[in-house]
C-alpha cells in the first residue's frame, strides 16, 4: 500500500507489465536455450546397456540426432540416463524399466525433464516475475475492483448465514 500512495496506479500497471513482459521473453530464451543444448545420444553408450534400450530410438531412422528431448518426447515409457562423469555429456536413451539399471551405475535418470545448467537462472526470473506481478498487476487490479462500484453498493456484504445484508443502512 505504500507504492500506490507514493506512485500512481497507472504507473505502477506500466512498469510491472514491461517487467512482465521482458521476464516472460526471457524466460522463453532460457528455456529455447536448455532445448537446443540438450545432451545427446550416445549410440556407444546407449548399446552397453543392450535390450534396456528404449524401443523407439533403436526403431528410429534417426538416432544418431537424438538428444534427450527427442528422447523424452518419444514415448511415455522412454528416460533419459546421464552419463557418470558429467550430466552434460552424450547419455543413453532407455526403456523405462530399466530405471534401476541406469542408477546403480552411479548415473542419474531424468523422466520428466532434461539436464541443463540454467534451471537457477530459470528460477530467478520465475521469482522476478512473480515478484513484478505481484507489486502491480497483481495489487492494482483489485483495488481498481473495489473502486469502481458506486458507494452506495460498496457496504453490500454477505453474512456467515448466507444473508445480504447492509451494512450502516
């Protein structure tokens, strides 16, 4: 409440939807960038775990362009399992029983989503957004909501039984 008595409502809803907009644009690079730089496919590591492999990359034409979005986004019963050294480097695409197989060789799996080196830069922009919103939008809209009733409405509340009543009618 103390921005809005030291700035004007108006102001306030156009810096917070510019700051909106550019974490959103942001946001959007961030999440373009972790997609291109996915890891990839490794055909040799992928081949040491045998029938483990997941049925639509050794089905498909090709896998030697996979990376663990295509992985992913193949079927539902398909992970993506890193490699032990760095979960940066070319993983393997398996099925997804074998879930166990890839972690008890010290490798992590990932089923949801890929390995990437900017999810902290994601969640910062996450929390400067919801922060941006949260001093304009997210305020303004509501006393504007209870501003543009006459006054006489305003005292129009409903009591714990379900009544209307007036209040200082």
């Amino acid at each position: 409440m103390l921005f809005f008595d030291r700035y004007r409502r108006r102001k306030l809803l156009l810096v917070s939807m510019v700051g909106i907009i550019i974490c959103l644009f942001m946001l959007t690079g961030v999440f373009e960038y972790a997609k291109k730089h996915a890891p990839a496919v490794s055909g040799g590591n992928t081949a040491v775990f045998g029938n483990s492999t997941c049925v639509d990359y050794t089905n498909a034409p090709n896998a030697a362009n996979w990376d663990c979005m295509s992985c992913l986004a193949a079927a539902d019963n398909c992970g993506f399992c890193v490699n032990p050294g760095d979960h940066l480097k070319p993983g393997t695409c398996l099925a997804f029983g074998s879930k166990k197989t890839c972690q008890t060789e010290a490798r992590e799996w990932y089923s949801r989503g890929c390995p990437s080196n900017v999810g902290l830069l994601a969640v910062l922009l996450l929390g400067h957004y919801i922060l941006t919103y949260s001093l304009g939008m997210g305020r303004v809209s509501w006393i504007v909501n209870l501003e543009i009733y006459p006054l006489r409405h305003r005292g129009i509340v409903a009591t714990p039984e379900g009544e209307t009543e007036i209040v200082g009618a």
